[in-house]
C-alpha cells in the first residue's frame, strides 16, 4: 500500500488494470480516476523502474508500504523479447549485477468477467556474475500490462507497484471489489480504500 499524507492506497489488480486501460485509451467512456493518479507517479526515460534501484525511486521506503509507477517498458537488446530488467549500478561495482527475475506465472486479470489484462510477480536479485550465485533480496514489484499476451510490448505503458517485503509472505483471501471508493477516517490518519 502506497501512503500520501497518511492515506492509504490500495487498490485491487482490477482497479490498477481499469485505470491502467482508461488511461492508454483516453477516447473511451471509461475515464482514469483523477484520485487514482495522485498516488501512481511516472517515471520515464534513462531514470525509469528497470534501470534505477528501488531504494533510489521517489517515495520508495522499506517499511513495507508498496509504492505504484506508471513507465514504458523496453527491450533489452534491439533484437528479440527479452525486457530491460538490469538495473544501472555504480561504477565501482560492476563486477556484480542487479536485476529483476520473473519468478512464477503471469497471471490474468480478469475484470467485468472478461481478461483485461495481466499481473507479473518480479523478485529484485543481485550479485550476478561469473561462477556467482545471484543473492535474493526483500524488493519485490507487481507489474501490469493490458492484453491478454504473456509479454507486454515494447513502448507499452505498464502500472508497477513496488515494495520492500518486512515480513515472510502471509497467504491472502481474494476479495472482489465494485467499482468506486471510500474513505474511513481513524484516530492516527485516513484511509481510502478502492472498493
């Protein structure tokens, strides 16, 4: 969850992939949720979620609270599918690399019954070079492209949710949304729930 003046964002893989397609496709009926965008920052060009360390992006903290990017994915070589996941390191640690791996399947995101688009799950892994076994670490990136396609295009605006994993991962029970929000006010800050 991504916080703003101690409001909490979290919304569902629906609601990303909603707003996601409202946002590419401005010609609709379907508009982008002006709330929605006060919390997903973009980030473009050399500066972009591929290339720069989590720890380096805007807001981006390790207490657990998940931060959400909107940025065009790239190839990593002009030839072939494979996206730019190596992040740009400094010089005097170019011996070793980091990068995000794809770790389990893409999924679907289904949303008003019908596939809208699709969720991948990214593990942050360093320490990769010769004769080296890369090391995993607590970063972690949820990230989203319309289509039904296992791989996003190139150029295509994605919607990536990134955080610093505190605890081991707690299975979770699904929950279905409607469409809309709500805020609920507390003692300690405000929390906008997407419902």
């Amino acid at each position: 969850m991504g916080k703003i003046d101690g409001v909490k964002f979290e919304p569902s893989d629906q609601q990303l992939i909603d707003h996601l397609e409202a946002k590419v496709n401005r010609s609709g009926d379907h508009k982008p949720n002006p709330l929605m965008d006060e919390f997903i920052a973009m980030i473009e060009g050399d500066e972009g979620i591929c290339y720069t360390h989590p720890d380096r992006l805007p807001g981006v903290t390790k207490d657990g609270t998940s931060k959400h990017f909107f940025h065009k994915s790239s190839k990593a070589y002009k030839t072939g599918t494979r996206k730019r996941r190596r992040i740009k390191t400094n010089k005097h640690y170019s011996f070793s690399e980091t990068r995000w791996h794809k770790t389990g399947k893409t999924r679907p995101v289904i949303s008003n019954g019908i596939q809208k688009g699709c969720k991948k799950i990214l593990v942050l892994y360093t320490n990769f070079g010769k004769s080296r076994k890369p090391t995993k670490t607590n970063w972690i990136m949820h990230q989203y492209h319309l289509g039904g396609l296992e791989d996003e295009k190139e150029g295509e605006l994605v919607v990536s949710k990134i955080f610093y994993q505190t605890h081991p991962r707690q299975p979770s029970e699904d929950r279905k949304y409607a469409s809309g929000y709500e805020f609920s006010e507390s003692a300690n800050n405000s929390e906008v729930n997407f419902i």
